[in-house]
C-alpha cells in the first residue's frame, strides 16, 4: 500500500518536475512548480513528517508560488524567454554542471544509506514538538542565521523600492 | 491614442518586457450606469488614462422634435433623461410657452414646481443609491429605491405614469392634482424627512465609506467652471450657483429654500463626498419646497387655452432650468409652422463626462466608479 | 477513528475478517463522503439560501420563497439549474487550467473539514497539527483562483486573480499570528487538544481569557473574513469595478463551484473561531448517555459556528467594500502589529500573571461582555420602538 502510492507519487512528482524546466510558458511553468511542492508535502505525509508536510503547503504553495505567479501574471510575459546577455550555450553547460554535481552528491547519498534496516520512527515524530525541539536546541545557530538572512532579504527590498520611487 | 484601443507601450527595464494595460470598460459593465463605455490605460491598478467614449445611446431625440410637432414633442422629453423627466418636460413646455409668448395659470406653475421637485427627490435617491452600490454596499441602494417607489406611486395617481411621466403641456399641466394628493404628499414628506437621518447614519456617514469618497477626484470651483460642471456636481466644488435662485423661473422666487453647496466638510473641496452631499442636502431642500408649495397652491385653472395647431411665432428661445442634474438648457428655433425648425438639448452629464478624462488621472481602477457615480451621469443624457 | 475501526471489525457484520489495514481507509473515506455530502455540500446550500434570504430582509426585500417551504429548497434548484446550464469555455482562454481552476477551489475548502471537529469524538482526523493543516489547505484555494484569473484570459479575471492572491497572502499573516496566543496557552495545534483546554462556560472560553486573546479574536475574525473574499474584503470579485473578477468568464456548474467555495468557507471560519475562542463543542456534563451529550455537542457547536456565519452576512448586508490600497494598509499597519502584540502581550501574562488574578481578570471580561450584549439589544429595542412598525410591516419576514 506504502509502496504503492509512493512511486505513483514519485512518478507525479518526477514529471511535473520536468514540466517545470521544460515548459515554455513561465505561468504554467510556475503552476507546475506549485504541483511539485504539494506532491512533496503529500511524501513528508506518507514519511510520516505532518509538521514539515503542512509547513511545506502553507510556505511553498500558499506563500511563496503565490508570490511567483503574481510576479510573472503582473509582468504579463508571454512565451517569449527571458532575454540574457549571456550566450545559451554557455548558460546550458552550466545548468548541465550544477545538476550532474547535484545528481552526484544524491548518488553518494542513496548509497552511503542503510538501505533494508527500516527504523520505526520514535513517538512523536513529526510533530510540532520534535521539529521544535530539534530545531532549538541542534540546529540553533542555523536556524538563527537563515532567519537574519531572511530579515535581510525583507529589508532589502523595501530600500530598493523606495530608492525607486524617489 | 484612439477609442480603439492605446498602442500598447512596451517598456523595457531591466531586460524584462512590462506593458501598460488597455481595459475596455463597458459599454455592457455593471457600473457604467447605462451604456457608457470607458477605455482606461493601467499600470496595475492605477489608472493612468480613461477616456469615456459616449454615444451608445444616442436615439436623435432632437431631431425627432422637428418632425413631430411642438405637442407631440412632449412624451420624448421624458427619453432625454428618465430618471428625472419632469424637468425635461417643464424645459420644453417653457421654451415653447417662451416661443409663443403664453402666461401659464399660477395653479399649473405649483403642480410643476411640486412635479419636477417630487422627481428631483427620486432622481437624487437613484444618485446616492447607485454610490452605495457601486461602493459595494448594496443595502442602501434597495433603501432609497424603497423610497423613491413611495415617490413614484404619487406620481403615479398625479399623472398615470411612473417614469415617464409626459405630465406638462404647453401653457400648463395635463391633469389637476388628485383631491387627496396634498395630504398624502405632505403624509410622505413628514415620513421621509427622518428617513434621510437614517439613510445618512447607514451609509453617508460609514468610515470605509467616507474613506472611500474623500480627497477622490478633487475639482476646484475654477476647473468646475471651465469644464462647465453644473448643479450638484459644481456646487460640490463650492460654487454656489443654482439656476431656481439665480435665474428665477416659474414660482421659484416665492419659495423658501436653501442652496446647498460643498465646504470640504470632510476632505477636500471639491471630492467626491462634497458632491454627494450636496445631493443628500438638496433632498432635504426639495422637501421644504414641496411642504411650501402643498400649502399655498391656489385654485384655478391648470391649463392655459392653447390652439391644436400650435403656431408660435418666427423667432427662437433658451430657457435654463435646474434639472436634478443641473443647469438644462432648452433652445427651440421656430420659422412660424407646426414644426420646430430646431431644437437643442444642453444636458449636465455631457459636461460631466468630459472632465472625467482630466480627474482620473492617478486615481485607482475602483475610483473611476466612485468618480462616474459622485458626477450621477445618465447615459441616456449624454447622447439624447 | 481507531477504535471505531477496531470495534466494526470485532463485532462483524459488513467489516468482519478485513484486515486493519484495509479497513481503515475504508471506514475514513466512507466517512469523509458522509461528511462532504451530507453535511459540507449541504451547508454550503443552505447558507447560500439563508444568505439571500437574511440580506433581503435586511434590505427590506422578500428574497427566494419560492421553492419549498420559505424558499428552504432554493439551493437544490439553483444547483439543478446550473448543472444543466452549458458550460462555457472560451475559445481563447487555457482549456487545461480553466476547467481545472473551480475543483482546486473546492478541494482546497473541503479538505479543511478533515480537521474540523463536530463533537468531542466525531472528527474525520484529530491531526495533532490540526489548525496548521487547515491554514495550509486553505493556502490552495489562492492557487485555484489565481489559476482562474490567469486562464480565463480576460483583464477583469487577471486582475481579480491577482488581487486575490495579494489579499489572501497578505490576511494570512494576521490571521496566523492570532492562531499563536491559543496555541502558547494550549501547548497543542490539534483542534480538539484546543477545545478540552476550554470549559463550556463563558468564563473558561479563550475568549474572555485576558485581553490580549480577546483582540486577537477580532484580528482573527476580520483576517478570515478578507482571507474568504467576503465584503468588506470582496476586492477580488468586486462586481461593480471587476464584473465578477476572477470567475467572469465562468458559467454553468464551474462558476457555482467559486461560490459554494465561498458559502461553505464561511461555515469552516465560524468553526475555527468557534474551536480556538468559543469552547468549541463544550457542555455542561448533564447527562451520562454518550448519545444524548453528543448531540447537544453538535448542537452547541453549529450554533457557535453558525452564529459567526450569520455576522458574515450581516456584515455583508451593512459594510461598503474598501479599496484595494485601504485593503493593504489595513492589514500591514493595524492588523499585523496587533497580531504581534497580542503574541507577545500572551506570553507576557502567561509569565507574569499570577492564577489568581488570571482568574478574576476572566470573570470580569465574561461580565464586561455581557454588558455590552445587553446594551446590545437595548439598542435594537429603541430602534424598533423609534419605527414604530406596525404588524403589517412583519408581512414579508423570512421566518415568520
């Protein structure tokens, strides 16, 4: 049953991945990224990880595409590429590098994991508590920093529209 | 740019293509209050153009009138404007009466002062009703039309007609008032008089609406004049001007009343609140003149003798009148035949319509229908 | 959920010898169709009905009264009618998104009800991330309806769309942070954790808690009101500037879909507010029969939930709509900080205010409330008495 619905998630997940890089047209692009990021959140769910699966939907789905389709709705782009002053071809063989080292390091991982001895998860696990306690107390200095960098990228572009305005 | 459409300008910034939008607002749009169409250029949701393109319902009612007689003229006044056609009616039986040189009994002078103010009351309470609505806020609407049927019912038993009505004639009015007609007016005024605290404490005075309505679409008195705004929509701006006080005409000159005029009690002179307002305190007005006329109306005759082929001489006449959207210009050219050679319409909503482009500017899409609201355009008196 | 599986399985009958594991979705799903069918889709109709018929009212109008009793079964043929209406895909809009746009709609409101508790066993999940889960699901509907906007491709729907997703994604925010100041007292994000930590009396409600949670009711009410696209927050389908925004160029059953979206909302932000300020299904424990408490749980609950339906509507019937400018500012500078506040101020008390003055301070605001329900409806009774009305003037109730 497990099993089952995960690789006929996994499937979903993987072709509208794709869709996202190979479609010509930013919205639908944007609108299959949203499929993405929910389909991820419904694997978080059958991992067990409720917290992490709904944070996922409320940030990625609900905020963040949001925001990326409203963005590409207001600039009204057609399918037309983004104009760039750097060649394709150089563009690509970059792309290409970043998701070979990419694939690699996921290789590496897959392979380093200890396949065939499943753990159960401990009481709790994925709940708010655990992905609370986790997160204050391990990965503290971490999480400190990615919100100061968050801060960041809010202030940022505030002065850049202002400066704009003027 | 044309009423077609703008040549869409593609401004490239930063490498990424944006583009200004072209919105075509009506002629079939839910606010445009008849078939008024308005091409608006956008950047988001601030406008940075809109221009009304007018003329969808245009029906040659002027030319009409040389074909079908002075008399037989009368019922297609009420199509000039029919939110408000008494006035229409008295425009065009004025003219003519002017034309011809008629005296029009003094009992007939009361019943069209006491017609045409029973209609600038309803015609009012379609103005502030539709800014309720086209605010969002549909229970005032069904309000005041609650009211203006009550209006409509006795001008029903006055005439037999509920919106256009064809009541005057040259040289007077079709029909005596019923015999109970005074007291039931005078029973609806003392009903309705409260009413108005009551409309106002609803909408008029509602935060998010008068946030709405304040320092919109800002006219001075000067830009009111040179685009020739009239009635309400200019006293809104602080000039007091009102063609029954200034110009007198018919019985005007014997009744008590006040003409209100906008002092930017909330925002600006001159916003879109100063205009409703003074529509909300020109109803009150209409009911002091209605009390006053129901009490001193004389006895007499309501119809002057007038021949079936009604000849005035060669010559032409203007007269103004204060229609409830303001100074209504009636000029009729006679040659000394059965038909007028011609006659001209000057109507407040045309006028209204031409500074809509000026104002509009900068404002918000939202506003543009507060805007076109606040000047109370009828479409069907743009194009006549 | 488990032990009713367990039990059905045990006793025999339809269950008998099926494992667990099969039995389990079974019994969630058959139950979860129970549930939209015969209870959400229902709601939604019936709301619809109850809305028109309130708003007529309040606008001195009779309203639907036509079909059954009252015009009670308007729903159903309105429902009938827009089925069988030909549905209408324009030629130039995105056939893919624009067919697909309503059911995003309508999933993304239904799924909520996953979480929304009934009574105190009667809830499809009791996830331990109950209130979290509903924000998230709910955050679909704004894809749905930017997908409708975009697709449609009309300027009207794009720029509804959009106004939409800047509303919604903006209102989330306050409406979040007023959910924390419950969840600090709690300790728990599951709805009915939430409720047990309530009593049934007014005093024990979260409400009445300390004034930090009794402002963060109104941000949360008012956040959930613009996050429904209801007036005075309706920008997005604002018919006199937009036509019908988003949903312009829907037709038939696809455009019902936007608006049993709405109804139906309206039933799931009387339930929350109801579960994390009102007590939730809390009674009294009068009796020992689990039935009978269990319907005056049910019943204590949609009533509380309902009540907040019908403000809606009253709301709806009395508020002009404000711009999209006043709409932003709204939110970022009075709702937002205030949200914050009531956060902080929160913890605050949790820290510092002994028990037993916690404890005064809930029986004074339980009795500054009921002061101002009573001036309340002194208020309504001067009115009434100022009209004058006459029983002529009740011919035209909805009710009576």
């Amino acid at each position: 049953m497990g099993t089952f619905a995960f690789l006929v998630l996994a499937a979903l997940l993987i072709g509208s991945a794709l869709a996202v890089v190979l479609h010509p047209n930013p919205v639908k692009s944007a609108m299959a990224l949203v499929a993405t990021l929910f389909l991820l959140a419904i694997v978080f769910v059958l991992l067990g990880a409720h917290m992490i699966a709904v944070l996922q939907i409320i940030v990625y789905t609900g905020a963040i595409m949001v925001l990326f389709l409203f963005v590409i709705m207001l600039l009204n782009l057609g399918d037309e590429e983004v104009p760039t002053e750097w060649p394709r071809v150089v563009l690509r063989g970059l792309a290409g590098m970043a998701g070979a080292l990419m694939a690699l390091q996921l290789v590496r991982l897959v392979a380093g994991a200890p396949l065939g001895r499943m753990v159960d998860a401990p009481e709790g696990y994925g709940g708010a508590l655990m992905v609370a306690r986790s997160l204050f107390t391990d990965y503290v200095l971490p999480f400190e920093l990615t919100g100061l960098l968050l801060l960041v990228a809010v202030i940022g572009p505030v002065v850049l529209a202002q400066r704009r305005g003027r | 740019m044309s009423l077609g459409g703008f040549d869409v300008q593609v401004l490239r910034e930063n490498g990424f293509a944006t583009e200004e939008m072209t919105l075509n607002m009506g002629p079939q749009h839910p606010s445009t209050h008849g078939v008024l169409r308005f091409v608006v250029r956008a950047d988001g949701e601030v406008m940075t153009e809109a221009v009304p393109d007018v003329g969808y319902l245009h029906r040659s009612i002027e030319k009409i009138a040389e074909k079908v007689g002075y008399h037989g003229f009368m019922p297609y006044t009420d199509r000039v404007d029919y939110v408000a056609a008494m006035p229409c009616n008295q425009g065009w039986a004025m003219v003519c009466e002017k034309l011809a040189g008629i005296e029009v009994p003094r009992r007939a002078e009361y019943c069209r002062v006491i017609a045409c103010e029973f209609n600038r009351i309803s015609s009012h309470l379609i103005a502030v009703g539709t800014m309720g609505m086209d605010i969002g806020a549909f229970t005032p609407f069904t309000h005041a039309l609650r009211e203006r049927e009550h209006i409509n019912d006795l001008l029903e038993e006055l005439c037999g007609a509920r919106l256009t009505f064809n009541y005057m004639r040259i040289g007077g009015v079709a029909w005596d008032l019923p015999p109970d007609f005074a007291e039931k007016g005078l029973a609806y005024i003392d009903r309705f008089e409260p009413l108005i605290d009551e409309y106002n404490a609803l909408i008029s005075f509602n935060k998010i609406y008068k946030e709405r309505l304040i320092n919109v679409a800002v006219i001075t008195g000067e830009e009111a004049i040179n685009y020739n705004l009239v009635g309400p929509n200019l006293r809104g701006s602080g000039v007091d001007f009102d063609v029954r006080r200034d110009i007198p005409y018919s019985i005007y000159p014997e009744l008590q009343f006040d003409v209100p005029v906008g002092h930017g009690e909330e925002g600006t002179l001159g916003d879109c609140f100063d205009r409703y307002m003074v529509r909300i305190r020109e109803i009150q007005e209409s009911c002091k003149i209605i009390r006053q006329c129901l009490q001193q109306i004389p006895e007499g005759s309501v119809l002057a003798k007038i021949p079936r082929k009604f000849k005035p001489p060669v010559g032409d006449a203007y007269v103004r009148i204060e229609s409830a959207r303001g100074d209504m210009g009636w000029y009729c050219v006679s040659d000394g035949s059965e038909y007028p050679y011609r006659v001209k319409v000057r109507t407040g909503s045309f006028t209204a319509t031409s500074i809509i482009e000026q104002v509009s500017r900068g404002l918000m899409i939202a506003d543009l229908i507060t805007v076109v609201a606040s000047f109370d355009l009828v479409a069907p008196e743009i194009d006549r | 959920m488990k032990d009713l599986v367990l039990s059905l399985i045990a006793e025999g009958g339809a269950l008998a010898g099926v494992p667990f594991s099969l039995a389990a979705p079974l019994v969630m799903v058959a139950f979860g169709a129970l549930v939209v069918f015969g209870f959400v889709l229902p709601i939604a109709g019936i709301t619809s009905w109850l809305e028109r018929r309130v708003w007529a009212r309040i606008q001195s109008r009779i309203g639907p009264n036509r079909v059954g009793p009252q015009g009670f079964l308007q729903w159903l043929a309105d429902g009938l009618k827009n089925l069988l209406k030909e549905d209408i895909i324009p030629s130039a809009a995105d056939k893919w998104l624009f067919s697909l746009a309503p059911y995003l709609v309508v999933v993304g409101f239904i799924a909520t009800f996953a979480a929304v508790p009934f009574t105190s066993s009667l809830i499809i999940a009791d996830l331990n991330i109950g209130i979290l889960y509903i924000t998230a699901v709910t955050g679909i509907v704004v894809v749905g309806v930017l997908m409708a906007g975009w697709s449609s491709n009309n300027k009207w729907s794009l720029l509804g769309g959009i106004r939409s997703a800047a509303q919604i994604v903006s209102y989330e925010i306050p409406a979040g942070l007023s959910v924390f100041p419950i969840v600090l007292l709690t300790g728990t994000l599951s709805m009915q954790g939430i409720i047990r930590a309530q009593g049934w009396a007014p005093w024990d409600w979260f409400f009445f808690y300390n004034p930090f949670t009794f402002a963060a009711f109104f941000v949360f009410f008012v956040a959930a009101l613009a996050e429904g696209n209801r007036t005075p927050f309706d920008i997005p389908e604002a018919e006199s500037e937009l036509v019908a925004g988003f949903c312009t160029e829907y037709s038939g059953m696809r455009y019902l879909l936007f608006f049993l979206e709405e109804w139906g909302n309206l039933y799931v932000i009387g339930a929350i507010v109801t579960t994390l300020f009102l007590g939730g299904w809390q009674v009294p424990a009068f009796t020992d029969n689990p039935m009978l408490l269990a319907v005056a749980q049910f019943g204590t609950f949609f009533l509380k939930a309902y009540f907040f339906v019908f403000v809606a509507m009253w709301v709806r019937a009395t508020l002009p709509r404000v711009r999209v400018d006043q709409l932003m500012t709204v939110c970022w500078k009075y709702m937002v900080p205030i949200a914050i506040v009531n956060m902080l101020g929160t913890a605050a008390w949790m820290l510092f205010v002994p028990e037993t003055l916690g404890r005064l301070v809930q029986f004074g605001m339980t009795g500054l409330g009921a002061v101002v329900v009573v001036v309340f409806f002194r208020r309504v009774r001067f009115h009434l008495r100022r009209a004058n009305l006459k029983p002529s003037d009740y011919y035209y109730s909805p009710i009576i």
